[in-house]
C-alpha cells in the first residue's frame, strides 16, 4: 500500500464522532483566527490584484468572497481570493511543527467548498481537523531540510487543502490518495521571495486554489503517480532529503493517536511572524519584571536554539519587513511591554524609541538546558547601564494548542480585526456567535452571509 493510500484510507473512514471536542473547538477557533486575519488583509493591494483578477474571470457562482458584495465565483478561485487575503496581513495560525500556515488554507478551503456542497457545519469542522493532521504529518516528515534548502511552506500547506476539499466532495479512499498524490507535484514556492515580498500571500492562494483543483481532478478520476510521495526523486527525497520509506512511516505511524490541531496548532494573538512571537513575549515579561524602561537598556540578547545570527531586515519600513524582523519584535518587546495589533501600524513600524533599542539587540550563545522544550522558544536578557539584569524564556509563545487556548483570546483578535473590513459591531457579534456555534450549523451560508459589509 502507498502511503498516500494508506493516509487516504484513515482520513476518508474517520467520522465527526471519532474526533475528540478540543479538536473541533480547534478547527473552529482556526476559522475565527482566519477571518479577522483577512479582514485586516482584505484591503491591502496584493489582496486586491488577485480579487480583481479572479471577478474579471467569472464563472460558477459557488461559493462567497468575504468582506466583498458581489457574485461568487468557482470554488478554486474564491479560495485563491479568500487565503490570499488572510496570509497578506500575516496575522494567521502557524503549525508548530513546520511553521505552516495550515488553518488560512483550511479555512477559505472548507468554507468555499461547503457553500457549493451544502456542508453542513459539522463536516467542515471535521475536513479541518483532517486537513490539518494530513498537513502536519507530511510536513513534519520533510522538516527542517526543507525550510534549509529555501522551500515555502505552501508546499505543506496545499494538502491541508486538497484534503479538506476532498472530505466535503465526499471522495473515497483511491480518489483522495490521487488528491494527495497531485498536491505533492502541483506547487513550488521560494522562503527567499516570501520572506521579502507579497509572494508570501500569493504563495497561500495558490495552495488553496490547487488543493480544490487536485480534489476536483481526483473526484473526475484524474490518476497521478501514487507512490508520489516515497518513490525515488519524490516528495520526502526531493524536499526533505529523507529516505521515501522512512518519510512513509513517520507520516503513518500512530494514527489517530494524537491530532496535530490540539497540539501544534498556534493561533496568532498578535501580527507577524510566529516564530518570532515568543521573542517579544519572553522581552516584555524581562523588561517588566525587571522594571526597565527604555533609557536604561545597555542590550537586549536572544538565546534559542539552533540561532547564531538575526535573520530578516534589521530596521523594517514596511508590514512585510516587521512581520519578518526578530530585532523588531525584541526591541518592541523591551519598549512597550508587549506585543499587539498595534505593533503592525505604520507609527509602530517607524517609531524611534523601538528603533534606538533595535540597535542593542544581540545574538547569544544557544541554550544548552532544556532544549526539546523550545517550540519556537525563546530566552531574552535585557541588561542597563547601571549593570541589572532581567531574564525571561518563554518556551512556547501564547494561543499554542500545548499550553492551551482560549476563547477569550480568539475573541479579542476576532473583535479587534473584523471590524477593519467594515463590518458593523451587529454582524461581527452575529457571525462570532455562529463560528463559537459551529457545529450545529446546517449550511454555512450562515456564516458568509454575515461577512458582506452590509446590514442583513
């Protein structure tokens, strides 16, 4: 048996039922996150390109752009819009395992499909779990080799998607394996172009969009090379330098044991890079545990595993350039005692105070102690003028499903970011009440009905 038939058989027997409730909450918390991430994006010009390109397109009125009056469109192409606009505002989830941004591609995915199939809230809810676990095994198995050899994560994320897509067409064991079998020869995408451009968000689109047309082929009968992943000069060799049985094995063994949306997935609660949440975290409980203020700061070091230099641009202009700046987040960290929405707004983005400490950040020795407990970790120690010092390590950054999540905090990002799309107070309370009550909605035009800047 291949793997991705073996993977195919345990996605397409598994029920809502057989999966545990923290799960659900997860995928339905993901939605959320996903939502107020493309609100805040919706606006912003790479978003708007790709959403004028696909109205010009037309075709199958499937399935709804959010935050956009208007007809709908094909179920690929809503998708592609919809992630696009999540992924530009760098605001989305991240899988801890490989830092993918499973739940932006899982949820334009999920929703577009289910509006044209009449999902009901349940199954959504279930394709994302499963999305996410298909995800997050595959890319576990090619990380960290990919990432060192300047892959993107979209190549992970396309078969959140795929996978998704194919739970709600209803795609039995042999088509699903083809789905999975295409998403692995369908995308591409360079760490060096995301990292520095709007390619990032374009790279997000294209893993939803494919994912729907690999589901879509497979349920036509497409047939790709199933032994895709494992074979010679496959998937596991090519990307992550593993041999193709042993990638096979890890990516099957135990499943169902344990669900990757519990575990790793990690909801951002404030903009940018995920792995560089846990920097500004671990700064600002120094900086104020050690009540420093700014004008005392002599340096700011970062101690993490693996980490010799600072990776990005050092003084960002721009969103792309913060959401990619460790020594911002340190410096922002150390100047404000925190990390916010905020920290993505232009005056934070230029601010001098945050400028002036960015220049004391350093790289230092890694940690030795404790190591396996840094899942996109940190350590930081501020030291003044005067010769105090103050240390914090933050081990896994908040909204991580290991360390637990909260509606409360889904609520405030929901709350905070929504209403940048224009929605009134009425319908983003309307439609947050509907996703916290996800799994008893009986089409999910209940929720996209809600997400046109309009009163209903």
């Amino acid at each position: 048996m291949t793997v991705a038939r073996e993977l195919a058989e345990f996605l397409t027997r598994t029920s809502p039922a057989d999966l545990p409730r923290q799960a659900i909450d997860h995928a339905a918390m993901s939605i959320a996150s996903t939502l107020a991430s493309a609100a805040l994006g919706t606006g912003l010009v790479s978003a708007g390109i790709i959403r004028d390109l696909a109205r010009e397109r037309g075709g199958r009125p499937d399935a709804s752009l959010w935050f956009h009056p208007g007809p709908k469109l094909p179920m690929p192409d809503a998708a592609q819009v919809n992630a696009v606009a999540s992924d530009a505002a760098a605001s989305d989830d991240s899988d801890l395992r490989n830092i993918v941004h499973a739940g932006t591609t899982l949820a334009a995915t999920a929703l577009a499909v289910a509006e044209r199939t009449g999902s009901k809230g349940e199954e959504v809810l279930a394709a994302i779990v499963l999305g996410y676990e298909a995800a997050g095994r595959i890319g576990e198995a090619i990380t960290p080799a990919f990432r060192s050899r300047g892959f993107h994560g979209c190549l992970v994320a396309i078969f959140a998607g795929a996978v998704a897509a194919g739970r709600l067409l209803g795609l039995e064991a042999a088509p699903m394996a083809q789905a999975i079998a295409l998403s692995a020869t369908s995308i591409g995408g360079l760490m060096a172009a995301a990292n520095t451009s709007v390619a990032r968000e374009y790279h997000a689109g294209l893993a939803a969009m494919l994912g729907v047309h690999a589901a879509l082929a497979a349920q036509r009968g497409y047939q790709a090379e199933e032994r895709i992943l494992e074979a010679h000069h496959g998937f596991f060799e090519v990307y992550g330098g593993v041999e193709g049985a042993a990638g096979g094995a890890s990516v099957t063994r135990d499943l169902g044991q344990s669900w990757d949306i519990v575990t790793d997935m990690a909801i951002k609660l404030a903009p940018g890079g995920h792995p560089h949440h846990a920097l500004a975290e671990a700064a600002a409980n120094a900086a104020r545990d050690g009540r420093i203020t700014p004008d005392e700061v002599e340096s700011i070091t970062l101690s993490r595993p693996d980490v010799t230099a600072l990776a990005g641009p050092r003084h960002p202009t721009d969103l792309i350039g913060m959401a990619h700046s460790p020594a911002y987040f340190l410096a922002t960290g150390v100047a404000d005692y925190g990390f916010s929405w905020i920290h993505a707004t232009p005056a934070k983005i230029t601010d001098p105070v945050i400028h002036r400490l960015i220049d004391k950040v350093h790289v230092g020795a890694p940690p030795t102690d404790n190591v396996a407990r840094y899942r996109q970790g940190a350590t930081v120690t501020i030291r003044t003028t005067e010769g105090r010092s103050s240390t914090s390590t933050v081990y896994v950054p908040r909204g991580a499903g290991m360390v637990g999540i909260a509606w409360t905090d889904i609520d405030a990002k929901y709350r905070a970011l929504v209403p940048e799309a224009g929605l009134p107070d009425r319908q983003v309370e309307a439609s947050l009440e509907v996703i916290h009550d996800f799994r008893q909605v009986t089409n999910v035009s209940a929720l996209t009905d809600l997400l046109q800047p309009k009163e209903v």
